[in-house]
C-alpha cells in the first residue's frame, strides 16, 4: 500500500463531473489498483475514489487515474507532497467476527435450558424444504420449538421463522410445533410483529452463553 499525503485538487470526470479544492489529503493507493482520497473528518469514506480496474499516470503536477473499462478519470494536481510511502501489509487473513450466527447456534444447543427448565435439543440446522432450521427442540411438555438465530433480529428474521413453522407444522410426527426468535439484540418492529404471530423472544447474552457472566437471556 502506497500512502501520500499532499496538498492536491481533486476532478472526477466522467458520467458525473466532481470538484474538490487545493487542500491537505491523504491518497491510498491499495495493491488492487484502487485509489482513494480521504480528509481527516471521517472514519471510513472516502471523498472520492476510483475502483480497480484503473492504472494511475503520475505527470509532473498532475496525477490522472484511469478506469479501464469506463475511461472515467480521477485527475489530482498536486501543489505539494508532503509524504510519500509504500509498505506491504501481505495477505490479510480477514475479519474474524466474535458472536457470529454459528457460535451463537452452537453455544445456544449446548445450553438448551437457556430456553427454560426441560428444554431438550432435538438437533440443530433441521433441514426442510425451505432450508435448515437453526435449532429444533422440545420443551418441558414435549411440545416442538423451534429456534431461529441472529445477531440482529429484524422484520426478516420473524418471516423467515413463520416460513418454517408453516412447513413444520404440516408434518404430523412434529405438530403443534411453536416458534422462538432468538438474537443478541430484536428490533422493536421485529419484537411486535412475532408477537402478533405467536412467535416468543429471545433476548441472548452472548457472554453469559459462553459462561464468562452468569446473567441469564430474557424470554418474553
């Protein structure tokens, strides 16, 4: 990764035409190609940018990017430069989320009673024609329950868990079957709507899961 920091204009000229005025910037031109230019008044987006595939043309003032498939350029006029770097950050292995789905799947079938006392685990990603369902289990009457996952519980989470229970509930060996929405945070409009259809609540503390609190998930 190239950093330069310069005081530059920048014009992007193409289906949309773009002015920034002489003023002190940060350009980071990335080993994909991509080059972006960033003030100091945001935490992630760029003011203006160009996406691979591009090639950058540095003339004495001017730089002009390139896009190879557009032609649509970002022409920066450099006044002064007042730091220009490389360094090679390698291959980076990738963001690795805490308290993804999977875990949350996991560690919620490891502890079913979280659910309530008698809860046993039927097993987990029980498949139907639809897709798996993430948890299938009994309760303490042995009634079917069963759970859907998220991280955030929105409107479309409840859908899809309505969509299961049609399924599930058409086979007789599991009927009744009754739906939990269980997530780390539920939306307000997600919360009303599964009421509305039946459908109880999860609130789940992902560190009392992993036995590191010993504050317990809110069923509603």
């Amino acid at each position: 990764m190239r950093l330069v920091i310069a005081r530059c204009s920048v014009d992007y000229i193409g289906r949309l035409t773009a002015h920034l005025p002489m003023a002190p910037r940060l350009v980071l031109i990335k080993a994909d190609g991509s080059v972006s230019i960033h003030a100091d008044d945001r935490a992630f987006k760029p003011l203006n940018w160009m996406n691979p595939p591009c090639k950058l043309k540095e003339d004495d003032g001017t730089w002009t990017v390139t896009h190879g498939k557009t032609g649509e350029k970002l022409v920066l006029t450099m006044e002064e430069i007042l730091h220009d770097s490389s360094h090679e950050l390698g291959v980076d292995p990738g963001l690795i989320k805490d308290g993804v789905e999977a875990h949350l799947q996991e560690l919620l079938a490891e502890h079913i009673t979280t659910l309530g006392e008698g809860y046993s685990l039927i097993r987990r990603e029980y498949m139907t024609a639809i897709g798996p369902v993430d948890i299938l289990c009994r309760d303490s009457a042995g009634a079917t329950v069963a759970v859907e996952i998220k991280r955030r519980g929105e409107i479309d989470g409840v859908e899809q868990l309505t969509r299961y229970l049609e399924l599930l509930n058409r086979d007789p060996l599991l009927a009744p079957v009754r739906g939990v929405f269980a997530a780390q945070e539920i939306k307000p409009q997600a919360r009303v709507l599964a009421t509305d259809r039946g459908i109880g609540c999860v609130t789940l503390d992902y560190a009392a899961l992993r036995g590191i609190e010993p504050e317990n998930p809110t069923l509603f």
